[in-house]
C-alpha cells in the first residue's frame, strides 16, 4: 500500500547491511531472491494510543485553555483531531469538526449521512451532532459551546492557522461577542512533547524505514529509474508494515535539488543516489535520507558525504536541553563555511533548514532554523538532515530523526559511518 508501515529484513540482508558491503560488491538479486526477500511485518505487536491517552491529553489541553483564557477549540479533520479522538476524516465542502471546550465534554459536528464512519474511529466522548444538507453545521457548533457554558464564560475561540476561512467565519459569525485566536499555544502544547508511548511508535516507524533501505540498498542496478528505485521502496515499507508511505528517489545531477526535479535519471556506474524516504506506524512519522554512491565513489563525492556527516554530528551535539533551536542550524553553517560552503544558505552549500519538528505529521514545529528562539525541551522530535548540494553536479543528505531526552538529545536511527558502510542502525 503506497504511503505507510514497514517490516523485517532477510537476516543475510541485514547481515550485509552491517559489514558496511558496497554496493559494487553486493551481486544484484536474482528475481527469485526478490521473491523471497524475507520482508514480513514486524508491526504486528504494536499498540496504539488508548483512549486514556487521549482523555490525558484532552485534560492538558483543557489546562492549557484556562491559561490563554480560551473558551473553546474548533478543530478540522487533520493531525490535532486524530490526536485527540483517534477521528482519520478529511477536508470538505461538507464541515466535519471538533469542539473542545475548555470544561466539559468534547463533541463532533459532521454530515448526518457521514456519522456512522465517523464513530468508527472516535475513541473518545459519545456526542456527535449532525446536520443535514440544507442545514449549517455552525449552528452545532454555538449550540455545544452553548451547552457547555462557554458562551457565558469570559474568553475566545481559537482555530489553528490550517483551519479554512469559511469555518472560522461562519462560527464567529454566530459569536459575536467572542474573539477568534490561535490554536497553536495549545495544540502544540500538547503535541509537541511525545510521550513514552509516541516515541516508541516513532522508533518502530524508522525501524521500518531504515530496514527497508538495507533491502533496497542491496537491489540497486545500473539502468534503474527513479520510479523503479521509489517502487521498491514502496513495497519493502509496506511489507515491513509501514502505512502512509512516500518515497523520493533522485540521481545524479538531480540530486543536488533537495526535493526533486523533472529531469529524467537512470542509475549509472559512479552515480549518486539520493533518496529520502518514510512511513507511519499508528500515525507517527519517520524521516530518514540516505545517500549512495553506485559502484566507485570518486574523492569528491567521499569529501562531501563526509562532511555532511560531520553536519550530523554537529548538530546532534548542539542540540541540548534548553538551546536555542536555531542555534543548531547556526552551528552547522558555521562548519560548513570553513569548508568553503554558503555562507548561510547559499549554493554551493546547505540551501534548507538543518532540520524540522516531526511526529504526527512529517513536518511540525519547531524547526532548526535560523533565528528560531524556542529552546530545546525533553520530549520534543526532530529530524537532523544538514544536507549539501552543489548545483550541476550532485547532493548529498543523510537525515535521521533525533528526541529530547533528560540526558539530551537520543537518535531514533543511528546516521552511517561512511559512504562504504551507508545504512545506519537503530538507535
């Protein structure tokens, strides 16, 4: 299933992945030996997120409401509102939302035909409001808030910045004596700092990922597509039990554009291979880039991967409890301006972000970017992915996923040693 979980890889695959072979000594599997690959589903014995967690972080985010004087939240189908109900619905004409006040129940407004589905996935709270065709869906919305009590209460309604304009207005419309605000103090609040239990389900989500990239590692040819490297990785993830699954494959001198080109590349002897790839376990994310060389790799192309490397480390080792984070984005340029890169975010050299919050979605606050202020707490995820890119000719990345921990930062998969030995481990 293209977009999602992953699984195991033959022992005799992981075996070769951890001598560190190259990939010019691994003979190119037969397709019996594709066949027989050994992939299975090493997600089985996960376990998602109870409906107690969920009324624990409905309870947080309550707290949080009461601090920014916030009557209630309204919410959209997307990561906050799986987040809190366990609700996997999408964006319409059609509203479907979640109301959270700041005391009491939380309830759902949807289409009446669309009910019966989405209590499929509602793990907590039992009202749901519907409305027919010719109906508004905001008149639910002031109708809950006004069974709660939040229409007497001192406050505002806050949305997050992804909520469309015709919901925001067409609730404030009906609230006149209220303020629309952001979400984002409690959202985020809330979702920003993963627990035990979300840290685990994001391990297994790289578990996934980086075991797929042995398999698929070991089956690169010359002749290979883009579309024919993705499609194998696709399979490996969703064998190993990945779901929500996205590939990106790029070679050669497509690969010093970090997300792509339409220039059409097949693997050749001495190319680059870039590829950054992910899936889901349970919704949680992984994000991991790896970069091969095909066959030789010449001295230039061993400069840069290592320096990349380098990059890694630097800004694992900048990431400490109560940093700034863009602090770790500053120390990497640093670096990569005494090897004659940038400066800052100019080519040749690190033209992104050295990395991205991430856990429900693949990409959250906050960022390892320049003048980012927020400072570096336990539970907070990140991706480490300080990449370089030297335009007509190749890129380098190698992304793995670090967390925040009482001791500092932890990596979710351990980057490569070298360009010999290109997959990592977990961590």
């Amino acid at each position: 299933m293209q977009l999602n979980k992953r699984q195991f890889l033959k022992s005799s695959a992981v075996a070769l992945a951890s001598l560190g072979l190259t990939q010019h000594a691994l003979a190119s599997p037969t397709p019996e030996q594709s066949q027989s690959s050994g992939l299975t589903d090493i997600t089985d014995d996960v376990v998602g997120i109870s409906a107690d967690e969920r009324f624990a972080r409905i309870a947080k985010a309550q707290q949080l409401m009461s601090k920014y004087n916030i009557a209630a939240l309204v919410l959209e189908p997307g990561a906050a509102m799986d987040y809190f109900t366990g609700i996997q619905w999408w964006r319409s004409e059609r509203l479907t939302a979640l109301v959270i006040p700041r005391e009491g129940e939380l309830a759902v407004v949807c289409p009446f035909f669309e009910e019966p589905s989405i209590r499929e996935s509602l793990s907590v709270g039992k009202d749901v409001r519907v409305w027919q065709e010719h109906e508004s869906p905001f008149v639910l919305v002031k109708q809950i808030l006004q069974d709660r009590g939040m229409l007497k209460a001192n406050g505002n309604i806050a949305f997050e910045h992804t909520v469309r304009y015709f919901v925001l207005k067409g609730v404030m419309d009906l609230l006149p004596n209220l303020q629309d605000v952001r979400a984002e103090p409690v959202t985020l609040g809330c979702r920003m700092y993963k627990s035990t239990h979300e840290i685990q389900l994001m391990k297994k989500a790289n578990e996934v990922t980086l075991k797929a990239y042995a398999h698929v590692h070991q089956q690169l040819q010359v002749g290979m597509s883009q579309n024919d490297v993705k499609a194998l990785m696709a399979k490996a993830q969703s064998q190993l039990g990945g779901s929500s699954i996205w590939n990106m494959a790029l070679f050669n001198e497509a690969s010093a554009y970090p997300h792509g080109t339409r220039q059409s590349q097949v693997i050749r002897e001495g190319s680059v291979v870039l590829m950054d790839c992910g899936c889901a376990v349970q919704g949680y994310q992984s994000d991991i880039s790896r970069t091969f060389v095909f066959g030789e790799a010449n001295k230039q192309q061993r400069k840069i991967w290592d320096t990349v490397r380098r990059g890694q480390e630097i800004a694992f080792a900048t990431a400490q409890l109560g940093v700034d984070a863009g602090r770790v984005d500053d120390k990497v340029r640093e670096y990569y301006q005494t090897q004659g890169l940038g400066p800052a975010y100019k080519l040749p050299g690190l033209s992104h972000r050295t990395g991205h919050g991430i856990g429900m979605e693949g990409h959250e606050s906050v960022n390892f970017v320049h003048g980012e202020t927020t400072p570096l707490q336990v539970g907070m995820c990140f991706t480490n992915e300080p990449g370089i890119y030297l335009p007509g000719e190749f890129g380098v990345r190698l992304e793995d996923c670090i967390y925040m921990t009482e001791q500092g930062p932890r990596w979710f998969t351990v980057p490569p040693e070298s360009l010999d030995s290109p997959i990592g481990k977990l961590g």
